[in-house]
C-alpha cells in the first residue's frame, strides 16, 4: 500500500467515528476495512495502520470539541 492510499483511506473514514456524549471513542474498523476492501486495497496493511489513524482522528476530534466547547463558556 502507497502512502497516498493510506492517507486517501484515512479522508474517507472521516464519517466513520464513533461517538459517546459527543467524544470520540474510536473508528468504526468494519467500515474502513470495507472502505478498504472496496478501493481494492490490502486489508492485511489497512489493518496494520488503522490503530494509528483511529489515535489521530479521535484525539483531533476530541481536542476540537474541548477548543469549542471551552469558547462556550
């Protein structure tokens, strides 16, 4: 797998978060890897990576939603 497709992935499991009162608590896996499998990527390295992108995406998510819910007050 290309760097590129890694990152393209990473784009399109955006909409895959999952959340808990609003805090991210993790990526969706069945998803992405569909997501995967369907672009006709390697699931064996989309596995390897995914536990990498779920930690960026969910500490971004969340210290976005701390920044604007600290505005709020």
């Amino acid at each position: 797998m290309e760097a590129w497709q890694a990152w393209d992935l990473a784009l399109r499991c955006g909409g895959q978060l999952r959340l808990s009162q609003m805090v991210a608590i993790g990526v969706d896996f069945t998803a992405a890897l569909q997501i995967a499998t369907s672009l006709g990527h390697d699931v064996n390295a989309t596995a390897e990576f995914l536990p990498a992108i779920e930690t960026g995406m969910t500490s971004a998510f969340n210290e976005k939603m701390v920044a604007a819910t600290s505005k709020r007050s």
